[in-house]
C-alpha cells in the first residue's frame, strides 16, 4: 500500500510538470538519447508485462485478488509515458521512487519480524531506480557535445 500511494504521489508531481512545460525536444531528437530511452521503455514494459502476469494468471486460477497487480502495472506504464516526456524529471522521480520503495521495503522487513527479504527489494524497488538512472542517461547523452 505504502509504494502505491508513493507511486500515486510520483505521477501526479510528474504529471504536473509534463504539462506545464511540454516534452523535452533535445533529449527526444537526440539519436543516440533515442535508443537509450527506447532501451528504457522496453525494461519498463517488460517489468509491467510481469506485474500483469501474475495478476492475470491468479485471476485466471480462481484468486481474485490477482487484481491487485495490475495496479502497479498500470501506475508503471502512465509513469513511462509521463518520464519519456521528461526524461530528466522522470528519472529523477523514477529514482527517488525506487530509493524510497526500496527503504519502505526494508522497513517492512525489520518491522514484520522476518527475515531480511532481499526478493522484495530487486522487485519493488530496485527496478525503478534502474529505470531512472537509465532515463538520466539519455538526458545526459543529449546534452554532451
């Protein structure tokens, strides 16, 4: 619950500054930026094609609650869209994302009582800092002459 309502959080502030200053053209023209970011997009819509996966086959195996995957699915792939707009802003929020996510996991872990559950943190998250550092990249391709 809390990284959702950390991802919620993440696109609103992301949307808000999409739509108040427009895509960023020196990252989007960019050929070589291009790539990275399409290299980002693809990671990004394999990680969604996995959380709809496992919503989907447990739906399919009779466990309703499967729908709760999909709403990161979902969240992820409005966060792609809004980050490819602004590759600099979405990968710093992709990154302060995935660092945050990552903490609130191992609170979670201590505070459970359990065992240190690294699964939880390379699936939570570990996959949103990767992403933003690979869109900074791209805005740092873009600029260097």
């Amino acid at each position: 619950m809390g990284v959702s309502i950390l991802t919620v959080v993440a696109i609103l502030v992301l949307a808000i500054i999409v739509f108040r200053r427009g895509p960023d053209e020196v990252t989007i023209s960019n050929k070589h930026a291009k790539w990275v970011l399409r290299g980002a997009l693809v990671l990004m819509g394999i990680y969604a094609i996995f959380l709809l996966f496992f919503g989907i086959a447990e739906m399919i195996s009779g466990d309703l609650s499967g729908v709760i995957h999909l709403v990161p699915a979902i969240m992820l792939i409005v966060l792609m869209f809004l980050a490819r707009r602004l590759p600099i802003e979405g990968g710093v929020v992709l990154v302060i994302l995935g660092v945050l996510a990552s903490v609130y996991y191992i609170i979670a872990a201590i505070q459970g009582g359990g065992s240190f559950q690294v699964t939880s943190i390379l699936v939570g998250g570990v996959p949103y800092l990767v992403f933003g550092l690979i869109f900074l990249v791209a805005a740092v391709l873009a600029r260097r002459k």
